[in-house]
C-alpha cells in the first residue's frame, strides 16, 4: 500500500537547483550577516515564479540569467515572502525559458542565538573576556534562516561556500579552501573547493578564535580537532578516535571516505549532541573534549561512541 505523502509541503518541481555559489559576511559584533547567493537551476518547466526557501532573511534584489544567453537577464518584478510557509517567491514580467540559468539572490540575516541556522555561540577566553564565534545547525531545516535555498533533502546540490571575516580569525566549511586572500580592507576573502552533490543540511561554516591538533590517517586523509582557546589539550582523545574510525569505516564500508579533509570542532553553545555535517562534525563541548587525566572511563566511551556514531554518517 503506497505511503500518504498528502500532508507534505514540498516547493515546485518546476525548477531544480543544481550548484550553489554562496558568500557571507558576518558581524561579530553586530550579529548579522550579509549574503549573495548564485544558485544554477535548471528550469523544467516554462514559469514567471520561482520560489524558495527563507526564514528570518531580508531579501533585497533578484536577477535570473539563462546560462545558454548571459547577456540576458530577467529581473525580479515582485518579492512575496510569506512567514507561515517560509517562503520568498520571485516573480517575474515574462515566463522564464526552459533550460538552465543562475538565480542571483542578495540577503541580509541574523547570527542569531538559538542554536539554529547561522548562529552566534559565546565563551569566555583565557583573560576572562567575553568573545563570539559563528556557526551553523542547518539539520532539519535551517539552512533557509542562512540563505535562499531548496531546503528538502532530496533537492541535493553542489556547494561553494565563500567566508569573508576578520583577518586574524579561523574558518571552516565542508571542504579544503580553495582560494585565500586579504582585500583592501584588511578582512580575508576564503572560498572552499565545491562539495559533493549533498542535501542543505549537511553544509556548514564556523568563523572564531581556534585551537586545533591534527594528524592523518593511513590512507592520507588529514584530521583535525578544533576547541576554543584553551582547551587544546583536552582534543587529544577526539582526535585518536576520529582516526582510527575513519580508517575502521574505510576498512568496513569497502569504500574509501570521499573528502579530502575531516574536521570535527566543539562548540560552546549547541543544542544536539552532535551534527555530521559532511567533513565538518560540530559537537556541544562535553562530547568531544575530556582530559584523559581526569575523566572517567564512561565519558571517555560516551565520546568515542559519539565519534564513531557521526563519522558513520560521512559514508
């Protein structure tokens, strides 16, 4: 007997997202973040309105351009969002051709404080102070509070993410940088090399202050464990167990992880007790970093069992 899908609210299978090129800019200090976004589409069927996935974003402006006529453009006549379905709909004069093109999309949102989206996490360094990171939690569905997305799980895409921040400051995204470099301004510009073609919630980013050990597999796949300052001594443990399970599931699986890369950070403020995103595993503090001098042997098992459990996800 066929499953009743009758209650799902699920956006038009008129145009399908294929590739995201994503740049945010965050204030640490102001809590916001501005954002464009360059999705390519492929339109299936001829249609005025395009319609996406938003929440607690200010959209500013629209412009879609058909990849096979980049001297043409459609601009956004009309922006509708509606709250309730967490929506923003773009709606334009003509229909727009059949075939592929690029929906620009720019933004502004807020790093907000509840452990979802792109969101700001606080802690209090060696001299006392109190400072702020950026981080995301997109599972089950807020990467529309970061940016304009096909946020369902099946509408899976590719992903490159550009990170422009403080100079002096750490960032991390899913993948390897690709590119890095200091504008004018003096704030660094840091693009990612494209993900696999994966689901929105998987992305993710932190931007902050870190520590990190690292070490790699036998297969050549470099780890990482990030802290906030201060706790780098308590990473050692996490880091011993991202790679011996890593090399476990390559061993298990028959298949060899897939990026080049496996980062894993802990987070001051986080609401699960871990996320998989896709070589970027966030953890709450407590479920990642220990003292070996001092912790009990439960902790440590609920550690590497947390570990274990999130990087079975990366397959």
């Amino acid at each position: 007997m066929p499953r009743d899908t009758s209650y799902r609210v699920l956006l038009p299978a008129d145009v399908e997202p294929e590739h995201y090129d994503l740049t945010l800019e965050p204030d640490l200090e102001k809590f916001f973040f501005d954002g464009t976004v360059a999705i390519t589409v492929d339109v299936k069927v001829a249609t005025d309105i395009i319609t996406v996935h938003t929440k607690e974003l200010v959209v500013f402006s629209g412009v879609f351009k058909p990849l096979d006529a980049p001297e043409t453009s459609y601009d956004v006549s009309e922006i509708t969002n509606k709250v309730k379905e967490m929506t923003t709909s773009f709606g334009f004069t003509e229909p727009l051709p059949v075939g592929k093109g690029v929906l620009t999309v720019k933004f502004r949102g807020i790093l907000n404080d509840q452990m979802a989206g792109f969101y700001r996490s606080q802690y209090t360094d060696s001299k006392g102070e109190k400072k702020f990171m950026a981080t995301t939690q997109f599972e089950a569905i807020d990467a529309r509070r970061c940016f304009p997305c096909w946020d369902e799980p099946a509408r899976k895409a590719v992903f490159v993410v550009t990170l422009i921040f403080p100079n002096g400051l750490t960032a991390l995204s899913n993948m390897s940088q690709s590119s890095s470099e200091i504008r004018k301004d003096g704030k660094r510009v840091e693009t990612y090399m494209p993900t696999p073609k994966m689901s929105t919630y998987l992305l993710a980013f932190c931007i902050g202050d870190y520590e990190y050990i690292g070490g790699k597999t036998n297969t050549g796949v470099l780890c990482r464990v990030y802290c906030c300052p201060g706790s780098i001594s308590r990473c050692k443990y996490g880091l011993q167990c991202m790679i011996r399970a890593l090399e476990f599931y390559n061993e298990f699986f028959g298949v060899p992880y897939p990026l080049p890369k496996m980062d894993m950070i802990a987070i001051p403020d986080f609401a699960a007790g871990a996320m998989e995103n896709w070589g970027l595993v966030t953890y709450r503090e407590v479920a990642l970093l220990c003292d070996e001098k001092t912790v009990s042997a439960t902790q440590k098992q609920r550690i590497c069992s947390v570990v274990a459990h999130e990087l079975a996800h990366q397959w």
